[in-house]
C-alpha cells in the first residue's frame, strides 16, 4: 500500500473566475516536511497557496488532501486540516494575544467565544513553542513584525492543523528575523510532524530550511530538493528575462547587464 | 484585570440609573420626589401622574432603547466596514429612513389627506421600510463586491440620491407636511406612547440578541477577508447577519426617535479607551451600557437647557458626539 501524502495535486490548474493563470501543477507533500514556493511576480503563488487551501476554486484538476480528493471536506473541516497565513496581518490597536489565539478557536469556543480550560492550556504551550511565552495580555498591535508573525504561527498551533499554509511569511522582516521564523517552521515541521508549505522570494534562507522546493517556473512547474534544483539548474526557468542566472557557486542570482 | 472590567461595567450601570432617575425629575414642571413617587406607585389619578406615566416614563423608556441601540450599530458598522468612521448614515440607512418619511408625510399631502388622521406610527412604518429598501440595496451589493471601500462609496451615492429627493419633495411640498417633516429630521424622544415605545423596544431587542451572537464573527473580522475564509467562515453570510441586526438597530431607533447623529460614531470609541479592548466580548455589553447613559445625558441636556420647550436632541447629539470623533481623527494621525 502506497503512503497518503498530506498534499498531492494532480495536473492542477489556477485561476481567478474560470480564468486560467497557471496549470498542470503536479506535486506531493508530507507531513514532517518544508516546502518553499518560489516563482516570478504573478505567477500565481499566492493563489496556488489559497487554492490548496480551499479559499479559491480551482479551475480543473485533482487536490488530495491526506488521500481523499479535497471535495470530500467542508469549509470548517478543511480550514482545522489547513490553517492558512496571509503575509501581512492587521494591526488592531488594543487587540490582545490572548483575543486573537481565542479567534484560532472559532469552533472550539462557545457561542460567545469563550473558550474552555483546555484550549488555554494549548494557547500557554503554542505562545512557548513559538517564544512568545507571557505573552498573553500584550497589545498585538504593539508588538514587532517578527514578533506578530509568531503570534499568527502560534494561531495555528492553536488551530491544531495539520498542514501550515504560509504566503510570505518573511517579506516584511530583516535577515535575522528572516532566517528566526524560517527556523521555528522548520522546527514545527519535524518537532510537531506538520507540513508546511511557504512562498518566500528569499533565495539564501529557503535553500537552507526546506526540504524541497516547488518553482512556479516560466516554462512550467517542477520541484525538487534544493541539492536537486541547484545541480539541475531549474533555478533558471523562473524568470522569462535571458540575462538572469542562477549561479551556483555564488548561491545567488546574477544579472548580465551586457558590459 | 478581571475586576477592572466588571468595576467599569457596574459603574456604567449605576450611571445609567442615576439619569434615569435624574431624567424623570427633569421636564417644564418640576415636581418633588414625594410626588414622583406617588405618581408611579400609587392608584390615584392625577395631573401629575398623567405627565409622569403618559409622557415621561415612554420618553425615557424610549432614550434608554435608543442608547442601547445606537452605540451597538456602530461598533457592529465600523468592524464589518473596516472604518473607524462608519455608522448607519454613511451607509445611507438613515437617508433611507428619512425618504421613507418625506414620501410619506409631504407626498400623501398631493392626493389631499389630512394630517390630523396619521399617526407616528404611520411615519415610524414608514421610516422602516425606508431603512430596510436601502439595506436590501446594500445587502444585494455588499454580496456582489467582497471590497468594503466600494460599498462605503455606494452607501454616501445612495445618501446623494436620497437627500436630492427628499429637497426635490421639500420643494413641492405644502407648508404643514413639510413642517412635520422637519420636525421629525430634529429627533425626539418626546410624543411617544407606550404602545410605540414597546414596538421600538421589541425591534431593538431582536437587533440587539442578534449583535450578541454576532460577537464571535465580529471579532474574527477583525483579522481581514483571508483570515476570515481560513477560519472556515463563510463570509458572505456572517457579514449579511451584522447588516440585518444593523439595519434591525438603526432603523428603530431612526423611526421612532428620528436621525440621530454622531453618537453611533463616538460611543464604540469611548468604550475602546475605557476597556482598552478591541475584543467584542467586552465591547457589545460595553456600547449597550455606555449608550443609554449617553442618550439619557443627551435628554437631560436637551429639556435643561431652556425654560421654554426642547432644543432638537439632533443637536445635543452633535455638541456631545463630534469633539469626541474629533479627537479619534487627531489621536489617529499621531
């Protein structure tokens, strides 16, 4: 019997309102596994992540979620299965940590949103996963950029999903941050055995924590790990502009400006 | 922490009695506590009596409806669209209310009936229905645009709209007619019987149960549209069931009392800074309390101020609501 995969997509294709905007994405994930998306501006990484999240339609094609095809879920189902994470997230003057780990708990809370003893226990050990510990009564809006983000990853420790859906989880913050919440969710990936999948334009730091790497490329989707995509020289087909390469030696790209 | 809130709560309350009480000892004849009393508790009819039960007591009823009312729409309108600034006129809800009243006041006067024969329940039905054509607009668009700025930009259009009619019926309409009209754009507690008073207060309660289940969705809101649908939520309808119990909210409060302004802005504000919450568990309780103080506040102030009759609660309400909604803008470009 073959291992069910937590995500698999099968000749996948995005799009907005019966619009295609990417196609045939065929790719797996496992639970205890990261997974970096890279592609070019509009190549439709955002909406492959909210697709497989369930938040936009797909156009055609299969999503098999822990093998059953991703029909077989309802919204709240599917939304415990998969805690998604836009990049950027308001900030709500005098909204507390505590308030937004008891939104986690939508369909945990009563009908006026309080929650039991229970789900304070999980809350106290995902802010201490995350080291936001004590953090409970703090202002979120006061808090730093890397410290909110934490605070929404804690959100979905909370949630208790199995799957972590992250868009640009480090767009916002600076390299030591960056490479701070890259490793935490490396860390949930093989401490708490979660699948996360990030989009990141951050070359250096994903190379180093995913296991492997999906790329929305010009001429088409592929993946690999990251020793597979370097050696493979897949990193090329990203962008449509000829004068940009991967160099391998360097570990960035390079632009021929011609001289 | 815990203990801060519930000492808030308990003053908010004791607050509220006390101008209650305060507001039925205020009027053009003043009357002593002896008298009050006996007017409220005992069997004897009397004149003061009748002023007491038939005018003061729905007033005040009426001021604590629309107290708990106003501030409750508004936190509820300026969570769903986003807007520190938004309330049921943005919206164009009240204009609604108020074309619903101008066609029914000045355009029934064309087909010559009499005004002796209508009723303020007659302008109240009518205010309704304006209120909720404008909401079904509002819902029919809010359900083809997710953008809240869009619906916003359509709400102040409709207003345009309503308010343009509405001059264009001031223009052709006979003197009487419009002076009803008139009067009831200046908003009152005052002239409503228990009977109305009761109607207002069985519309507000659905309003206001309503809010109290909306709190959970109300605070996911917070987080933005993707956050939202990541929850599992399904937006359309929990934005639907916060503009019912809106338009629930505003629109007794519009029909009954006439528009009243600025308040439904203010009073959210005053509680966030008073809790120093955003969280909708603390604030709905929060806006309902704060609000009845304010309204009776507003009632106080409008029959104390002069010796002869009321000044418009429309302009106490602005006097009281626009420093605070001031001071929001500036604390919030600091």
């Amino acid at each position: 019997m073959t291992q069910e995969h937590a995500i698999e997509l099968k000749g996948l294709c995005i799009g907005y309102a019966g619009t295609e905007i990417y196609g045939n994405i065929t790719a797996h994930a496992d639970k205890g596994e990261m997974i970096c998306l890279i592609g070019a501006n509009g190549k439709g990484k955002s909406t492959l992540l909210k697709t497989i999240a369930g938040l936009q339609n797909k156009i055609s094609g299969e999503i098999l979620l822990n093998g059953k095809d991703d029909s077989f879920f309802n919204k709240k189902e599917r939304s415990t299965l998969i805690s998604f994470l836009p990049p950027r997230f308001p900030r709500i003057p005098n909204l507390k940590v505590m308030d937004i780990m008891g939104i986690n708990c939508y369909h945990k809370s009563n009908w006026i949103g309080q929650i039991k003893d229970s789900e304070k226990k999980a809350i106290t050990e995902a802010l201490g996963m995350t080291g936001l510990a004590g953090f409970e009564n703090r202002d979120s809006s006061k808090l730093s950029d890397g410290e909110l983000q934490r605070c929404m990853i804690a959100g979905s420790l909370v949630k208790d999903s199995e799957i972590i859906i992250f868009d640009e989880p480090t767009a916002f913050l600076d390299i030591s941050n960056k490479f701070h919440i890259s490793y935490l969710l490396k860390k949930l990936a093989y401490e708490k055995n979660k699948c996360i999948i990030f989009s990141s334009h951050d070359l250096q730091v994903s190379m180093d924590v995913s296991d492997r790497i999906w790329i929305m490329g010009n001429a088409g989707f592929t993946e690999g790990s990251p020793y597979e995509v370097l050696e493979g020289n897949k990193l090329n087909g990203i962008f449509s502009d000829s004068r940009i390469r991967y160099d391998k030696d360097k570990n960035k790209f390079v632009y021929n400006n011609g001289i | 922490m815990k203990f801060k809130k519930t000492y808030i709560y308990i003053l908010l309350i004791l607050t509220a009695l006390t101008l209650s009480v305060i507001d039925i000892f205020t009027g053009s004849s003043l009357f002593s506590i002896k008298e009050t009393a006996q007017a409220l508790f005992s069997e004897e009819t009397s004149s003061i009596k009748k002023i007491i039960i038939d005018y003061r007591l729905p007033k005040i009823i009426a001021a604590i409806i629309a107290g708990a009312s106003i501030g409750l729409c508004g936190l509820q309108m300026q969570t769903l669209f986003k807007n520190p600034l938004a309330d049921p006129y943005i919206l164009g809800i009240s204009t609604g209310a108020g074309l619903g009243v101008a066609v029914f006041t000045m355009g029934i006067s064309f087909f010559g009936v009499s005004w002796n024969f209508l009723t303020n329940l007659g302008t109240a039905g009518a205010a309704l229905a304006g209120a909720a054509a404008i909401t079904m607009v509002i819902l029919y668009i809010s359900g083809k645009f997710k953008d809240t700025l869009s619906i916003l930009v359509f709400g102040i259009m409709i207003s345009g709209i309503g308010s343009a009619l509405i001059n264009l019926l001031q223009y052709w309409a006979p003197d009487p007619a419009l002076k009803t009209y008139v009067l009831w754009t200046m908003g009152s507690f005052s002239g409503l019987n228990i009977e109305e008073a009761c109607t207002m207060g069985i519309l507000a309660l659905t309003g206001i149960i309503l809010s109290v289940t909306n709190i959970k969705n109300l605070n996911a809101l917070l987080m933005g549209s993707d956050y939202v649908s990541g929850l599992g939520i399904n937006e359309k309808r929990i934005r639907k069931k916060i503009l019912i119990s809106s338009t629930l909210l505003a629109g007794s409060i519009t029909a009954f009392c006439g528009p009243i302004g600025f308040l439904g802005i203010a009073i959210p504000h005053v509680c966030r800074m008073i809790f120093r919450t955003a969280n909708h568990r603390t604030l709905v309780p929060a806006t309902i309390l704060a609000g009845i103080s304010a309204m009776l506040a507003t009632d106080i102030i409008s029959q104390s101020c002069t010796n002869s009759g009321i000044i418009p609660i429309n302009t106490i309400s602005a006097i009281l609501g626009i420093p605070v909604i001031i001071l929001i803008i500036i604390k919030n470009n600091k």
